[in-house]
C-alpha cells in the first residue's frame, strides 16, 4: 500500500523568495458544547505564498478560519500574525487591524447599495471617510477590472450584478485593503469560469508582492492549480502538510478520510430486495424498504432537495428538519405535547382530547426508542439532544408515513444516541418504510445506506450502489470524481 506523504509543517514553499511566517497558528482548540471542532489545530503560512486547506465536512477548516477572522475565540491555542500574538482575536474588527481580509463563501453584500459603497465596506469610520473620492473611484474601479475584465458602473446598485460579479464585488472589498494575509473560504464557489481564472491570476501577483493567502476550495483542481502548498484537516486536527506535487488526489483523499484501504467494508446486514415506488420526484424513485443517503460538500444543493421531496411527499411523508430547535420544538411545550401536535385528533372522544390515550401512544415510542426522560408531562428542554430528536422522530412516526424524510438528524447528539438511531432505521426499513437521509458524516451512509446521491455545484453529480460504497468513494465524488472514474488498485 502506498505511504502516506510526509508532513512538512514550516517549510518554505516552492517559488517564494522567503520562509518567513505571515501567520502561525498553533494548538487551536475550539468546542461547540459536546461537539469539539477543532483539537490542537495548526497552521503556518509563509509571506508570498498561497496555502490552500483541504478537508471534509466537519474537519474544521471553516472554523480555524472563523478563529483567524476573529469571528469566533478560540478555547486554546495561539495565533501569530505579523508582530501580532495572541490567544485569541476578540473581533473582526481586530482581525482586519492585524492586517487579515476575510472572503467567506456567503456572497456579502448590500443589495441596495452602490458597487462603490459595497467595494469600500468596513473601511471607513462611522462618521469619517478616510480615503478620498477619488481615490476610493480609481481603486474600486482597477480592483474590478482585474477581477472581471471592464468594472460595472460604480455607482449601479450592486443587486442588479450577477451572482458571479457580486462575487467579485466581496472580494474586491477584502484587496483593496491591501492585506497581508487574504483569506479565501470556498470563495470561488460563486464565481464563473472566467471571474475565478482572473482571480488566480490577482492572486499571484499579490503573493509576489509578499501576501499570503490561505485558500479553501472543495475543487481539486483548483488545489492543484493555485496551492504552494496543502495542508489536510480531518476529525478537527491538522494530518499533514505537503508541497504541490507531492501528493496526488488518492493520497488526499487517504488523508482526509484517515483511511488505510481504499475500500471500507460496510457493516453487515441483510440485504432487501426494495418494494413498491413510494416517492418518485426529478427523476428519483424511492421505494419501500430503501435507505437512500444524500451526500456533499455544505451548500451544494442537498438541503434544498430534501426540502423539495418533502413537499413532494406531501401526506404520504415525514419530514425531520436540520434545526431541531428552531423547526420541530415546541420548547415551551412538555414532552407528551411535542408528541403528540400532529397526531391529537387520534386522542378525542366526542371532540375531546383524552390525555390518557396520548400517554398510552407515547408510552410505545418511549419503549421502541428508548427515549430517556424524567416525566411525560416536562417541558422538552430538560431532555437531551439526542432524547429530544428521538421525541421528533416519534412524533412523526406516528402519523404512519410511506416514506421519512431526514436532514441531518444525528447532527449534535451523542455517539449512543447515534447508535440507537442507526439501529431504529435498519428496523423502519426491514418493515418496509422508505428512508431518505441527508447526512453530512461519510461513515452513516456507508455503514447504512443503500445508495447515495452525491451533490456538486447544485445537482445530482453521481449516484453510488452498495456494492461500491466507501469513504474513499464518496469523498473522491465530492471532489469531482466518480466511481467508475476510480483508478484500479491491487
């Protein structure tokens, strides 16, 4: 098997003039309650250099970045930026003083305001204009230029721009302050083919000039193309750093996914033949029995399909949103009651609802899920996360669905409640229900699914069987590989 490539942390990258450190992060830990996103991350970018970070979803890339923009504080480590060291930036406002621009993949702008206006941003005071007329005029309009070839009126709102070029608007406003460090997070996802070509081009000639930049793409064509050097995040640790060249895509994907074999066996369970068509909507047909997975990068079109099937499915469907807490609770509402919303009608007798019949029906959920809980009658925010998705997932349950849609749903609880979950599905399905599954973990849909829909740059980019799924697979698609692209291995 081939070995993995060496890590080279600190090294000067190939073509800059110098090793010397426009940004050092070192020890960078940040949780989210129970869910720890970054764990002793590290980062060291050299001036003149363009550093591109390559992970999967929840390695913790955008979070390091957030913690660099002084968006979010980390709870340990250091950071190091020109002659700034600290243990945290308290501000963006304190991250762009240090001298770091930040270009997240969200197109930032003010829809009603003038090209000029969104160009200069934040750069000003609240009460002084500190760059001229003029001056403001001439840059915004060379800013543009370079990045998309003859600059827009300056003074059109910049919500009649493209998507593209409002784009460019963003990043414009983060070079016009002549950063020393320029941050590109999933930046380019919004631009066209020519926008993103000048903008490589902009950035190497900023990178001569003594810049660097940290780039983050999901394209790894673009790593290749514009990354001095790539550094790999997985499980919110930094696995390895190496020069371009060095390593080729399987060995990136090794990294990021951690894996030694570039095929991973699936756990073992029965195999059903599907049943009937239960759902058939854009070309997809679900069928009774199926545990269907969807699967990509954040923000490449998966969310907004779950959504679709579930105004497809109408009654037939059970849809469990992504945000728990702002969509399915009700949090000033006991446990029983979040329960049971949907479903009271079942509970009357001459119009009346009888609690007694709501316990009794809940009382079977509590059983088949194993949901952990004091009293019915508490209100839903004493129980867990992982005991509060178990009430929604009852709740829904028992309207009796064809098929249950889910976006997210292991998001934020704990690896038990996770395992129960997995196990209740297998269950649903083996009785026949149709299970569709929006999952940002790669190890759920290949330890449950029986085929995945893989989403790129907003559609459907590759569906993958059972017998072919892996994490080395479906990492490899979400960078723009299919399976039958996949080189042969011994």
């Amino acid at each position: 098997m081939m070995q993995a490539p060496a890590r080279r942390e600190g090294a000067a990258p190939t073509g800059t003039a110098s090793g010397t450190v426009a940004l050092r992060a070192s020890g960078v830990a940040k949780s989210f309650g129970a869910t720890r996103a970054l764990r002793s991350a590290s980062l060291e970018l050299a001036v003149g250099e363009v550093h591109a970070i390559v992970g999967e979803n929840g390695s913790g890339k955008s979070t390091l970045v957030k913690i660099i923009a002084g968006v979010q504080r980390p709870d340990a480590g250091m950071l190091e930026i020109g002659a700034v060291r600290t243990g945290a930036l308290r501000s963006p406002a304190q991250s762009m003083r240090a001298g770091v621009a930040t270009v997240f993949q969200e197109v930032l702008v003010v829809e009603a305001r003038s090209v000029l206006e969104n160009v200069w941003l934040g750069t000003d005071g609240l009460f002084v204009t500190k760059t001229p007329e003029a001056e403001r005029r001439r840059r915004a309009s060379a800013m543009l230029e370079e990045l998309l070839g003859v600059a827009p009126s300056l003074d059109a709102p910049v919500e009649g721009l493209s998507l593209s070029d409002r784009q460019a608007c963003g990043i414009a406003r983060a070079l016009v302050r002549d950063p020393r460090v320029l941050i590109l997070d999933e930046a380019t996802s919004a631009l066209d083919v020519a926008t993103r070509d000048r903008l490589f081009a902009v950035l190497k000639r900023r990178a001569a000039d003594g810049c660097g930049v940290i780039f983050i793409s999901h394209r790894m064509d673009e790593i290749s193309e514009i990354g001095d050097r790539i550094t790999v995040m997985r499980s919110g640790e930094t696995v390895a750093t190496v020069g371009r060249g060095e390593a080729s895509v399987d060995d990136l994907v090794r990294l990021m996914t951690g894996a030694d074999e570039l095929t991973a066996h699936a756990a073992d369970r029965v195999v059903r033949e599907p049943g009937e068509v239960v759902l058939a909507v854009d070309g997809l047909e679900v069928r009774a029995g199926e545990l269907v997975g969807l699967a990509g990068l954040e923000g490449h079109g998966q969310d907004r399909f779950i959504k679709g099937l579930a105004a497809a499915a109408g009654a037939r469907g059970a849809y469990v949103p992504r945000e728990r807490r702002a969509e399915s609770l009700f949090e000033s509402k006991s446990i029983v009651e979040n329960f049971a919303l949907p479903t009271y009608e079942r509970d009357t007798a001459g119009g009346v609802i009888q609690p007694g019949r709501t316990r009794r029906r809940f009382a079977g959920y509590v059983e088949r899920l194993g949901i952990r809980l004091g009293r019915p009658q508490d209100v839903i925010t004493t129980l867990s996360g992982g005991n509060q998705q178990k009430v929604v997932m009852a709740r829904w349950l028992a309207t009796d669905p064809r098929v249950l849609l889910l976006n997210d749903p292991t998001r934020g609880i704990d690896l038990g409640a996770k395992r129960d979950l997995y196990a209740l599905l297998l269950e649903l399905a083996a009785g026949g229900l149709a299970v569709v599954m929006l999952s940002t973990e790669v190890d759920e849909h290949v330890e449950l699914m029986d085929r995945v829909l893989v989403f790129r740059e907003g559609q459907v980019f590759c569906e993958i069987e059972r017998d072919v799924l892996s994490r080395h697979a479906l990492v490899s698609a979400f960078f723009g590989r299919r399976p039958e692209e996949e080189p042969a291995h011994a």
